[in-house]
C-alpha cells in the first residue's frame, strides 16, 4: 500500500514538474513575434534561390513582358496573383505582328519589283526573237530574289538559333530549381523520375534539334534554290528531307512528352501516399510536439510549392517572351511569300512564283523547330507546376 502511495506521488509531482517546465514553451509559442506565417517563410526561401543567370537572359530580351523588372521581381508577382489578363498579351501578340509585318514588307514589294521587271524584259525580248538574252535576264532576276530571300531567311535561323539556345538554357536553369523544391516537399520520387529525364532532355533532345533538325532546314533550302537554278529536278530530296523531318521530331515529342506524363503521373501518385503519411505519423505518433511539427512541415512544404508554381508559371512567360519574336517573323514571311508567289504567278512570273512557294513550305520547318522546342518546355514545367500540390 506504502509503495503504491509513493508511486501515485512520484508520478503526480512528475506530472506538476513536466506542466510548468512546458508552459513556457507554449506561451513563447502563442506570442505574436514568434509566430512564423507562411509570407515570411516564402521570402525566406526566395532569398536563398540565385535567379542571376536568368537575370542575364532577360536582360538580353527587348520584350514588355518583363518591362525592367527581374525573374525574382516577376515571380513575387505572380506570387501576388499579378499575371496580367489575356487582353493585354492578345494586345502584345497583335503589336508584335504588325511590327514584325512591317518589317518584312519591303522585303516582299522588292520581290515584286523584280518579278514585274523581269517579265515586262522577257515579254519584250520575246518579241525580237533573243531567246538566250531572255534565257539570262530571267536567271539574273531569279538570282536576285534568291539574294533576297537567303539574306531574310539566313537573318531568320540566327534569331532561331538564338531562341533555341536560350531555351535550352533556361531548361538547364529552371528545372534544377523547380525539382530542388520538389524534394523539399518530399516528393522525391517525382524527383527520382524526373531529375535523369530531364538531363536527357535538355542535352541530347535539345542538341538534336539544334545539330540535325536546324541543318536539314538550312539543306532543304540549298536544294531548294539548286532545283530552280538548274534543269535538274531536286524535289524529291526536299520531300525527302521533309519526312525525315516530320518523323524525327514527332518521335522526339512522343518520347519526351509520353514518358514525363505517365513517370510525373505514377511518381506524383505515390509522393501523395507518402507525403500524406508521414504527416499523419509526425501527428500522431510524436506525443505533445507532434501537432506542431506537422504544422511547420506543412508550412514549409506549402512555401515550396507556391514558389515551385511561381517560378513555373515565370518560366513560361520567359520562353513566351523568348520565342514570341522570331515565331511571328517566320509566320508572316511564310505568309508572304505564299501571298507573294499567288500575285506573281498571275502576271506570268510562273519560275520566281514555284520558287517562293517552296521556301514558304521549307519554312514550315523553321516554325516546327521554335514550336516544338518551346512547346516541349512548356509542357514540362506544366508537368511539374502539377506534381506535389498536396498542401
């Protein structure tokens, strides 16, 4: 009976001992300088990222979608819900096309010219009989359109090149940022997938494009010119280059886009258990300190996917701004010229006319490339935009 008495005592004076030593840590928990919200936690977090070479990249870019600001700026905007509306990108779009439109126009009169010069000369040496001057006034005006379009399409694989190279850079940036704070959220084995998948993708889908895909453009054009500039018919080459074309890179995107949907879906599916999980165990089975625990790894772990969403969304506004540009400008040159080459055929120019529908339709090309690359991009971040946002 004595023994059961000392054992209640002991037990009750632990009991007093342990309320009052813990009541401290409770009231220094409840004050309101202590408390930590989830603001402070984000712009801790998005002190500690190193936006710099994203900084460079925008600083090479003349584009109104980041004005003066910088990534970081642009992201604590989208973070403050202040990602403009649809009426003022539709408002850039339409300014970028006039203006790219504007451009190209003397480029497409000039052509005109030429043609109009060129068969008003052939119409008058026809009438004096002097085949062979008509024979090498027509290859001088043939020669000088081609002068024209190579100088505007040469100026046009550079911009692409450049776009190209810039958004691979920005995959090589971006994507470590984005899987970083993915771990941090514990979805490691979203990371586990996507981390080597993403590697792969950004050196060797990316130097396909720019090493295979970008030369057999700039060689369907060569061929394109030689098929017209002599009596041997290459067409068949660029047919040929064309499906190698189409083949080669609708196997890349079903790869890439195909095997980041179905690994992000499976791996996505299995960090949600997991996620899940252990805040269920850190709350129940952590006696007293549990609750808070969960509280602060939730806090965290929401801090991390705002900014993992943030710098997302801030990414795909960069690759707009990137490849808005030289897209619109092979668009409306592809245009052009098919427009172009419909006026000329109708005064008589039938060669120059054949001429400028071919490198419209080689264009296409270009467009597939800048579209397909940014595409790829964009698709990805989307994938990771949707992974891990549980909290």
């Amino acid at each position: 009976m004595k023994k059961r008495v000392k054992i209640v005592l002991s037990l009750a004076i632990f009991l007093v001992v342990a309320a009052i030593g813990c009541q401290p840590v409770w009231a220094d928990f409840e004050n309101d300088d202590t408390v930590i919200t989830l603001d402070e936690t984000t712009q801790e977090m998005l002190s500690n990222i190193d936006f710099s070479s994203l900084d460079e990249i925008i600083s090479e870019l003349d584009s109104p979608m980041f004005k003066s600001s910088t990534f970081l700026e642009k992201v604590q905007s989208v973070l403050d819900g202040e990602t403009g509306d649809i009426g003022s990108y539709l408002e850039l779009i339409i300014r970028v096309f006039f203006s790219e439109f504007s451009a190209i126009v003397p480029l497409l009169i000039s052509i005109v010219i030429v043609a109009v010069l060129c068969g008003l000369i052939l119409s008058i040496r026809a009438r004096v009989g002097e085949e062979s001057v008509g024979k090498l006034v027509g290859f001088v005006c043939y020669g000088m359109v081609v002068v024209l379009i190579g100088a505007s399409v040469f100026s046009l694989v550079k911009n692409v090149t450049n776009a190209v190279f810039s958004i691979k850079e920005q995959m090589d940036i971006v994507f470590p940022i984005m899987l970083t704070l993915l771990a941090s959220v514990g979805a490691s084995s979203s990371v586990s997938v996507f981390q080597p998948m993403f590697a792969v993708m950004s050196n060797v889908v990316m130097q396909i494009f720019t090493y295979f895909l970008l030369p057999l453009f700039s060689l369907a054009f060569v061929f394109c010119i030689l098929s017209h500039v002599s009596d041997i018919k290459l067409t068949k080459f660029n047919s040929l280059f064309s499906s190698v074309f189409k083949w080669s890179a609708g196997t890349l995107f079903s790869l890439c886009l195909g095997s980041a949907a179905i690994g992000g879906a499976m791996a996505g599916s299995f960090d949600s258990v997991s996620i899940k999980a252990t805040r269920f165990a850190l709350k129940s089975y952590i006696p007293v300190l549990g609750g808070y625990i969960n509280d602060g790894f939730s806090l965290v772990a929401a801090s991390g996917v705002l900014i993992k969403n943030a710098i997302g969304v801030t990414g795909i506004i960069l690759a707009v701004s990137v490849v808005l540009y030289p897209l619109i400008s092979v668009i409306i040159l592809s245009l052009g010229l098919k427009f172009v080459a419909s006026i000329i055929e109708s005064i008589g120019g039938g060669e120059i006319a054949s001429f400028l529908s071919d490198v419209s339709n080689v264009l296409g090309m270009l467009t597939a490339i800048l579209a397909g690359v940014s595409f790829l991009y964009i698709a990805n971040i989307g994938i990771l935009i949707s992974t891990a946002n549980i909290f």
